[in-house]
C-alpha cells in the first residue's frame, strides 16, 4: 500500500492515508466496495457517511489521533458543504485504490539499462 499524502482541503492541508484496514472499515461501514463508494461520491449518490467516513479514516490513517480528526471533519463541515467535500472524499479514495506506478513488469529492452540508486 502507499504512504500518506498531503492533501490540501477545505479543513487545511493534512496528511491522509488509506491502507487496508481504512479500506475495509469504509466497505463495511457503507456495505459497498471501496470503488462503489467513489462512483457514488462522483455520481451524486451518496450518503453522508460516504463523504465523512474516508476523509475521517484517511486523516487517521495519515497519523491524526482519532479525535482530532472528527474535529477536523466537523470544523471542515462549518466551511464546506457535504456535497463540496465529497469531491474530497472521492479524491481520498481514487489515490488510494488507483495509481500508477514507474515499475514496470518484465526485463528491461535490450540496450536499455537499468537505474542504480
């Protein structure tokens, strides 16, 4: 899984991270894949669970104690409407499940070489 990324958002910039266990606390707690989830935040049809629940999970899992990032969802919640921070939570989500990576599968074509770090 990756490491956190810093994500500028209507409550600031913080760190946010979702690794497996994130992840399946979203799923369980909306009875939907995590890719589901994003398709709803997307579409228009979500649940307000579906907004707070990854930014709050993503914040956690980015190193925020537990409490303070249900305050910083709420303070956000102030600022910001659900509907604009479902674009957030959307955004949580998609880095998290869908990257690309520099690694690519297979041998090196001939007369290319490697990198050394």
């Amino acid at each position: 899984m990756r490491g956190a990324e810093e994500i500028v958002w209507p409550g600031g910039e913080h760190s946010f991270r979702l690794g497996i266990g994130e992840l399946r606390a979203i799923e369980q707690r909306s009875d939907a894949g995590c890719a589901v989830v994003m398709m709803r935040l997307l579409s228009s049809q979500w649940k307000i669970d579906d907004v707070v629940g990854p930014i709050r999970l993503g914040l956690v899992g980015g190193g925020m104690p537990e409490r303070d990032a249900q305050r910083a969802v709420e303070a956000a919640l102030d600022v910001a409407s659900p509907y604009a921070l479902a674009v957030t939570a959307a955004e949580i989500i998609r880095r998290f499940i869908m990257w690309e990576t520099d690694d690519q599968p297979g041998e090196p074509a001939a007369g290319i070489a490697a990198e050394s770090n």
